[in-house]
C-alpha cells in the first residue's frame, strides 16, 4: 500500500501526535492535536468516535490504516479554485463572510466556530465583508509549495 | 443547525438545486484547508523539538565541561603559576575571610562618581527605591556596582535567617501570584507587574526560580526581585531554581552579563551571588496544601529531611559532593608485581599514573558510567567523582574513556549520563599504578543525601508512565510519574504540586490528572512567537487561575503562519549549524553509504547518518527538504546540507577539520578562557592557551595535532608578545549563514 519511504514519514507525523511518547495515541494526543488546529472544545463523544473506528489502542499501525490515505497527495490550485467557485457562479473572485461561514459550518465535514474565526484572521475579509477566495488559495497552495521544495 | 436555509444565501441567487455539488465543494475545501493548518501545525511542534532538543543537548555540553573542570582541578597543577587556585576560586566555594561588618564597611565607602545618574539606594529599602529602580530600568540604565554589592549583601543577611522550606497562608480574601520562570527576560517581568500589579502588602508573588540566564537582563531581573523580596518579606518569595547555579551561569550567560556590565565589582558580585544563590529557600508550601517548587520531586523526596538540610553548602549542582574513602574495601582483580600496598596514593603520582596509562589505554571504567563514557546501564551514575583518602590527599576516581561519544540526550533513559550518585551496588574499577582494582563505593554521606535532595528538587520533570527515574536528557534530577506525584502529595496532604522549568507553549500545562501544574514565565523563549507567558494567580479555595501574555516586539500581530515560519527559520539555522560542527563525522558516515562516490544516498540512509551522529531524536526525514537537496533520481545530495553554513572568517594555519572542531567546542573554550583571564583583560598567555587546549582535547579525547595547535597559537599571536586576544581567537571561529549575508547584501 504504502513504500517504505512513505511508511517513514507517516512514522514522524505519528511521532509528533505521540504527545507523551508512550507509543499509542490516545485521547489527550487527541484532544491536544484537535486544540493545536484549532478546535478547541471538541465534544468527548467525537474524540471518543474516532477512537472507536479503532480496532483497538492506536499505535501505529492502526494510524497508517485508518489516517494514511488522507495524509497523502496535495490538491492542485485548480480544483480547490473551482470549489470555490461553485458558491460563485457569476465569477467575482469574492465571497460574503457571512456566506462562506454558513457554507463551511452548516454541512459536510462542518467547521466549528474556532476554526471559522482562526481562517478569517488568517485571511481576513475586507471592510464589507468580502473574503478574496482567489487570494487565500493562492497562498495556501504557494506558501505550501514552497514548504515541499 | 440546518443545512443552508438562511437569508443571506437567497440574497446571494445560488440555485438550491445545486446542493449536491455545493456539499462536495465544501468538503473539498473544509478537507483541504484542515490539512494546510495540520501541515503548519506539525511545522510548529517539528520546531519545538528542535529546540527542545538543542537546549537539552546544551546542558549535557555543560555537564562534560564541569567534569573536565573537576579534571582539571585534580590534574593539573600548574596554571599560570598559580596552581588549582585560579579554578577553584570560581568552582569551589571560597569561605570570605572578611566579617560581615567589615564587608558591609567596605561597600559602604565605595565611592559613586557625581556623574552617575542612575538610583542611589538607601537601606531599609523603601518604595521609592524600587519605583527608581523600575523608572530606571525602564530607561535602560544600570545600577551602580555599589549598591549592588549592598544589596545582595542585605540579602543575603535576610536569606540567612529563612528556612528551606517556607509555609504560606492565603488570608480571607488575599490571591497569591506565582510566576514561573523568567531568564533575563525583563520586558515579561514589566508585563506581570503591569497586568498584576507590583508586589505589596496586598499583593503577594511567589517566584519560582531561573531569574537569570539566556536573557540579557538577568541582573536587572534579580535586582527588582531582591529588593522587593527586602521590602516586602512576609509578601515576596523567590524559590531557588537550576540556573540559580554559578556554574550553569558560565555556560548561560549570566556571568558575562555580569563582568559585561560591571567591570570594576563584577568578580565580587559574582561571588556574593555564589551565596545569595545557594541561600535560596527551595521549596513553598500554601496553606499546607499546595508544594511550589522550581524542578519537580522525586521518590526519595522527603520534607521532613529537607527542612533539615543545610541547603548553603549546595553551591551549585554540577559540583559533587566529596566522599570519603574511610569505609572502603579495597579488593585488588588483578594480580601484578607492584602489589603490596592497598593504600591509594597521593594526587600527584595517581594523576601521573593515571596518564601514563591511559598512554596504554588502560580506561577507568564502571558499570554505571556517566557522561563520557560508552556503557550503558541506566542507574545512576556519578561524573567525577572526587575522593578523600585516608591522608586526606585528594584523590581522583578519573573516566578518562578515551574514543567514546558524546551520550545521547533521549528521553528514554537508555544511556546513562546523570549527576546523581552511585547506588551501593556499583563497583569503582580504579587503575592503580599496573593493576585494576575494584573498590565498592562507600555509603552515601549525609552531604550527598542533601545534595540528591535539592537536586531533585530543582532539576527534575513530570513524566506520564509511572515510576521514577534518573533523567538523562537534562543530566540531572529524576523523571517522576503520576504515582510518585500521588505518593508525596497523599503523605503530606497537598492537593496541589506547581512546578515550572519547562518551556511550555501556552505559558503553562497541567499534567497528571491536573495535580501537577507547569508555569512557565518567559514568553518568546525560543524565538519571536514561540510560546506564550503566564502566571497563575491562587486564592483560599485553592482553585489556580491562569493568565496568559506575550510580549510582542511589533506592534502589528504577526499571522500564526508567519510566527511559525519565524521560529522554524530560527530553528533550522540552529540545525544547520549543527550539522555544520559535526561535518567530519558526518561525511565520513555518508561515504559508508556511498561506495560508488556518487554523492548521493537515499533519504533513509541520510536520516540514519544523522541520527546516529548527532543524537538528535527528531523528525529528520519531514525536515529533509528543508536541510539537504534532493537530486533528480530522488536521492539525497548529501554534501549539500553543509551550504547554508561556512566559516566567518579564514583563520590561516588552520585545516578545516580543527576548525570544526574549534567551532564546536567555542562555548566551553570561552568559558574556560574567562576562568584563565583572571585580571579580564581579554588576554590570555599563549603557553595557557596551549596547555588549556591540549588538556581540552585530550579530556574529550579529541585527537588534534599538537603542531597544529602551535601553529595556530603563533599565528593567532597577532602582535607577537606572547599573549592571545581570546576573544577574537574565538570570533574567528564563528560561521554565517549564507542567506544572512546575501540579505545583508542586497540591503
């Protein structure tokens, strides 16, 4: 499924959830990985969720089958452009805040509250309220580009 | 919640028939921009590490200089003309031959020029005189030589009359601040007290420990806190902590600061610090319920014992206690023909036999071995240990391990450096003239119990397995688990351990089931945004509030992509710099992989080279292409993690290899050249440099050449009169980055 490569690098990033190092991920590594991306306040029943898709304690193994396929691979620009542009048909570039808000908190993978608040002061909207879409995922998709150098 | 039903889509005419493709787009977009901040957030925890991971390797660098001062002390007789004094005098606590009346006497009549504008302090200290103080510090000046010496005089008077322990009590309505540690940083200093208010009556403070080091205002720091520490005695209290250590001050920084800004006192400072630092309460207790202390605890924590202790005596912690050779047994393993005498001998002879044989490479060895050496058992083990023989001579148990590497600063104790004592079952394998023989160590004496116990006390870190053990990444102290935490906390009927000495990135973090809480004072410890400050303010219920602060040098709120991108950039420079002092071995262990001399390897293959010879236990394979490049068959261009870094200046007479070496060991080689340069002229003898470096080198088990080394001494010699500026001879020795210059350049 994965090269050995790979399967090296998955290895760090568990290492880095790892929190207190003891081998196994577990709630508080849960918990205190969900507050460092800005979801504070995640309900105990979700981190307990997930924890249940687990066969059992979560070692690494367990994390390469259940978290290795969404590690993987960058979007292009394009497709991330074009989602966007499906809440903007007549092509203006901008958003309405309070759109973009309802659009990623009310369905799908919904954002929280936190999260909302931490992407507008990442990328904050101008003084009428309009998120300049075209401008965050280019610096999203730039700024990461740079990283993989 | 419901699923788009609101107003303003209608105003924005998306037709509702799209919503299929609207929910796919949103996931695209939720998923893609989780995975960008999970990707800035794995950077952020990266460079922690990386951080972490320097620090810890900087306090093991200090433990093998401190054994090689011992090693100096006991073998190296003639310095400058002026025997072990010259290092004893700033290693060894010196018993001042003055009277308290007559020193206080002396400060008295310094005279302070009418030029001088800064505060002029008057004792008893009154709120005026801290209001000076603060007003003054905020302008940048610094106070007079003089009433810095009648301060710490004042204090320690005061110091000497607390206990090791101090019991506290919330009154009805009064909260209690506990701010944790500050290492030079003033500005955060300034902060608490403009957010909290300044120490009174009505505001109690509890500081605990590392007032000094790393920041540039230490002295400023220990000033304000003294002199509010006199003014307010039942409302202030200071906890001792590791860097309230003269000896961590050498490496640190604070003894430059010291000499740095008092050039005429500053030897006199320092040494009345030497003593306010060791007279230093070590623990706080609250309301008999919550324990404050610096480090942390261990198994063997015992507070009836500490309030026993005479805790003075513990000077610093990198200094072990003597032992005494009175109970030993002396079992000779092998038989040889100077056998006879079972008496060890004096310093001089056993010095000298000892370096004859290791010139027949015959090791002190141990089971349990500290720093220096390669074995590998994880009890605790003593780095230089010294020993007083019958005749009360000094003699010297030596690990003169000759080719063995630095150990590994892993969380993990599988490797053994650690400053704490030899338990009973180890045995001490000494090369007597031709024989090796085999002592056991005596029991511990009360003054290593007392060292053990104020050691633990400032060095040790929570951990969350339970059990306790030695803590090898820092070389001190124990790692202890919720059940010892459980343990000491149920015997005395605390509810409550805060503790600080880790850096945390939200100023604080509690751990064992919220009975152990770390506070830690000094925002931007690492770098510009790498972590935030607090304090925790407690009250009668006992319930502890946190505040939190940072202290910004710009005024505009940087982006938490930019503050990442800032102290990784940090971060990597220091990573680089690393692999830079370690070119050598790191080469010649790429070549291993590289028969063909392709100058490649895989990526794997570079990864392990580096682990293996920094010991360095991070996530090298992510941080890969930010240290080395990548060539187009997918295999690393290993030569190319050495170009971000070169040497500053030429040095001529020097090869490249002694260079990095040099570079290497430039913090130990300075401290050791400030201990030389007794006058501080910046000036030592060439013949002191020499001997110094070749003793360094032989310590480390460096192998330099000692034409080489003369060579350079010559050539270092810029004008010929036999003394060496040290201070330039070590600039030379500092590197750049490549990408700071061509910034520079290009304006």
């Amino acid at each position: 499924m994965f090269e050995q490569a790979q399967i090296q690098e998955f290895k760090e990033a568990f290492t880095i959830m790892d929190q207190n190092r003891d081998g196994f991920i577990d709630k508080n590594d849960l918990r205190d990985t969900f507050a460092a991306l800005g979801r504070l306040n995640v309900k105990q029943e979700e981190i307990d969720e997930m924890l249940k898709e687990a066969p059992g304690p979560i070692n690494f193994t367990v994390f390469l089958t259940m978290f290795g396929e969404k590690l993987k691979g960058a979007d292009p620009e394009e497709t991330i452009l074009n989602a966007f542009k499906v809440f903007d048909p007549e092509g203006k570039g901008t958003l309405k805040k309070d759109f973009v808000t309802e659009m990623l908190t009310t369905q799908a993978d919904r954002f929280s509250r936190e999260e909302m608040e931490q992407m507008f002061t990442a990328f904050p909207p101008d003084v009428a309220g309009n998120l300049d879409y075209k401008n965050l995922v280019y610096i999203i998709t730039h700024g990461e580009e740079k990283d993989q150098e | 919640m419901g699923c788009g039903t609101s107003v303003a889509i209608e105003n924005q005419g998306k037709p509702r028939g799209h919503s299929e493709t609207a929910m796919k787009a949103a996931i695209l977009i939720q998923r893609w921009y989780r995975r960008y901040i999970a990707r800035l957030e794995m950077r952020r925890r990266y460079t922690w590490n990386i951080f972490q991971s320097i620090e810890y390797a900087g306090e093991q660098d200090q433990l093998q200089l401190s054994s090689f001062f011992s090693f100096m002390l006991d073998n190296f007789t003639q310095l400058n003309g002026n025997g072990p004094d010259l290092i004893s005098h700033l290693l060894d606590s010196v018993v001042d031959p003055l009277t308290e009346e007559v020193r206080q006497t002396r400060y008295e009549q310094i005279v302070v020029p009418d030029s001088y504008t800064g505060p002029r302090l008057t004792f008893p200290l009154s709120v005026s005189d801290t209001n000076a103080l603060l007003s003054a510090f905020k302008e940048q000046q610094t106070l007079h030589g003089k009433y810095v010496l009648q301060l710490l005089h004042e204090t320690k008077k005061f110091l000497k009359q607390m206990p090791n322990v101090i019991y506290l009590s919330t009154s009805y309505a009064k909260e209690i601040t506990i701010c944790g540690d500050l290492h030079g940083s003033l500005d955060d200093l300034l902060l608490i007290f403009y957010k909290n208010g300044l120490p009174s009556d009505e505001n109690p403070y509890i500081f605990n420990g590392d007032f000094v080091d790393r920041g540039k205002k230490s002295m400023e720091i220990i000033i304000i806190l003294f002199a509010f520490l006199l003014l307010y005695p039942d409302h202030m209290h200071l906890n001792r902590g590791n860097h309230e250590d003269h000896i961590m001050n050498l490496r640190y920084g604070f003894t430059k600061e010291v000499m740095q800004k008092y050039k005429a006192h500053g030897r006199d400072i320092l040494q009345l610090l030497q003593d306010v630092f060791s007279l230093l309460p070590v623990a706080t207790v609250i309301d008999n319920k919550v324990l404050i202390v610096h480090g942390g605890i261990s198994d063997n924590t015992d507070l009836d014992f500490l309030s026993s202790v005479e805790r003075y005596r513990v000077k610093s912690a990198l200094r072990l206690p003597k032992r005494s050779l009175d109970h030993l047994e002396v079992v000779s393993s092998r038989s040889s023909s100077r056998q006879g005498r079972v008496g060890l001998e004096s310093p001089r002879s056993l010095g000298r036999s000892s370096r004859a044989s290791r010139k027949r490479k015959s090791h002190l060895t141990r089971q349990a071995s500290c720093s220096s050496s390669s074995s590998s058992s994880s009890s605790s083990s003593l780095c230089s240990p010294r020993l007083l023989s019958r005749n009360t001579s000094r003699n010297t148990l030596r690990n003169t391990a000759m080719n063995t590497p630095r150990n590994t600063p892993r969380k993990t104790p599988q490797h053994p450096p650690s400053p704490s004592l030899p338990s009973p079952t180890d045995m001490l394998q000494v090369p007597f003239l031709d024989s090796i023989m085999s002592l056991a160590p005596p029991e511990p004496s009360r003054e290593e119990m007392e060292w053990r116990q104020i050691v633990d006390l400032l060095w040790s870190d929570p951990k969350c397995q339970n059990g306790c053990s030695p803590n090898t990444f820092r070389g001190g102290g124990c790692y202890f688990g919720p059940d010892v935490t459980q343990r000491l906390l149920q015997k005395h009927g605390f509810c409550l351990l805060i503790r600080s000495h880790e850096c945390k990135q939200e100023g604080y973090e509690l751990c064992h089931d919220g009975q152990v809480i770390t506070i830690f004072s000094a925002s931007n410890y690492y770098e510009e945004g790498s972590n935030r400050g607090a304090y925790i303010k407690i009250g009668p219920e006992l319930v502890p509030r946190f505040f939190q602060y940072q202290v910004s040098r710009s005024t505009r709120k940087l982006t938490l992509h930019q503050r990442v991108s800032v102290a990784e950039g940090s971060a990597l420079k220091a990573l680089q710099e690393k692999l830079f002092a370690h070119r050598s071995e790191l080469m010649a262990g790429f070549q291993q992989y590289d028969k063909n001399n392709t100058g490649r390897i895989s990526t794997g293959e570079w990864a392990t080279v580096v682990e293996s010879v920094l010991k360095m236990d991070l996530p090298w394979r992510t941080l890969r292409p930010r240290l080395v490049r990548l060539a187009p068959d997918g295999n690393v261009e290993y030569e190319s993690c050495f170009e971000a870094v070169s040497p500053g200046q030429s040095v001529p007479q020097v090869t490249p290899n002694l260079a990095e070496t040099l570079y290497r060991y430039r913090t130990d080689l300075a401290i050791i050249f400030n201990i030389i340069d007794k006058d501080h002229s910046g000036q030592i003898s060439i013949e002191e440099f020499r001997q110094t470096w070749k003793l360094f080198s032989s310590h480390l088990g460096v192998d330099v050449d000692d034409q080489a080394i003369d060579d350079m001494a010559r050539s270092i010699d810029f004008n010929k009169d036999g003394s060496i500026d040290f201070n330039e001879f070590l600039e030379a020795f500092r590197v750049v980055h490549k990408l700071d210059v061509k910034e520079q350049q290009h304006g």
